[in-house]
C-alpha cells in the first residue's frame, strides 16, 4: 500500500515516486552503497529474454514461470510493469502479448515438428472427413493424436501456435462454418 500511495498519491504524499526511490535516496543521504538501483528496461531487452526462454525451454513463458534472465525480476513482475508501466515502459501491454510480438516468425523447435506434422495430417484427415476445418470447440476425439480439440489447440498454444494458426497453414484460409 504504501508503494502506492508514494506513487499515486494519498495519505498526504503527494505521489510521482515510489518505495524503491525513496530507498535508494535514504542510502545515499545516510551515505550508505546503493546496491539496486535498477535501470530502465526496453522492449528490445523484454523480447530478447522471452525468445531466450522459448528457445531453451521450448515453450512461451508465463508470468509465473520464475526469474527473467539477464533482467533480475520475476516474469510475474514484469508483467506488472508491462500493464502499469514503470521502469521507462508506458504501461499498457501484457507479458502474453509482448510475447506474441517477440515470437512472431520464430521457428517450432525441430522437437516439435513431428507432433505438428501429426497434427497437420489429423486436420487434413477431419477435413477429408467432413468438409470442414477443425476448431477448438469441433466434437469428437483428433485423429492421429488423440484427445479432444480443444486440448490440442491449448497443447499448440503452449507450443507457441494455436490451432487456427495450423489449420490456415494446412489448408490455406477455408471457410470453418458451413455456407
């Protein structure tokens, strides 16, 4: 709370700092080391650490994933700096969608790419079947795969894809509802 109102203002401050600046203006006043001034943070920095996290562990990152490396902060915490700005960001931005944008055209890890050429020949097979695209919410168990649609399509997301994303690659922009 009193990060807060040091920040937003109330109970007589008068807000525009925050807990760790008046930290950092204590120890220097008091003559002591300062030993966590933290910096400003980029964007370029946000995405490098997110595609470093993708390409050691396969998988997007969560905020609740653990430590951001080479930035010393929790990924839970930036994503709070990502939705209220901080730190020379503006706020406004989530960790999910910065992690869509740093992601973007990045390569399937080449582990993942005999499951999703499974995937790939089970909407081809749904397709021949039934004339329609797979969704998320289509009924019935995935051919070649296993398990429900919508299971896979939160499996794909994990992967850092989605099912729609596979079935436009697979067969090209087709119409998923009937005419």
């Amino acid at each position: 709370m009193l990060d807060r109102y040091l920040r937003k203002g109330g109970r007589g401050l008068p807000g525009g700092s925050s807990l760790l600046k008046q930290v950092v203006l204590f120890r220097q006043g008091a003559g002591l080391p300062v030993e966590h001034a933290p910096g400003p943070l980029t964007y370029e920095a946000i995405h490098a650490a997110i595609r470093a996290h993708f390409t050691q562990h396969g998988r997007p990152t969560r905020k609740t994933t653990g430590v951001v490396p080479d930035i010393g902060i929790t990924w839970w915490s930036l994503d709070n700096l990502l939705k209220r700005g901080g730190r020379g960001l503006e706020g406004g931005s989530t960790l999910s969608r910065e992690a869509n944008r740093a992601l973007a055209g990045v390569p399937v890890p080449a582990t993942d790419e005999a499951f999703l050429e499974q995937v790939r020949q089970a909407i081809r097979t749904h397709h021949a079947q039934t004339g329609r695209a797979p969704r998320k919410n289509t009924p019935g168990k995935v051919p070649h795969v296993g398990g429900a649609w919508g299971s896979l399509h939160n499996q794909l997301r994990r992967m850092g894809t989605t099912l729609s994303r596979e079935v436009n690659g697979v067969l090209g922009a087709c119409p998923t509802r009937a005419p």
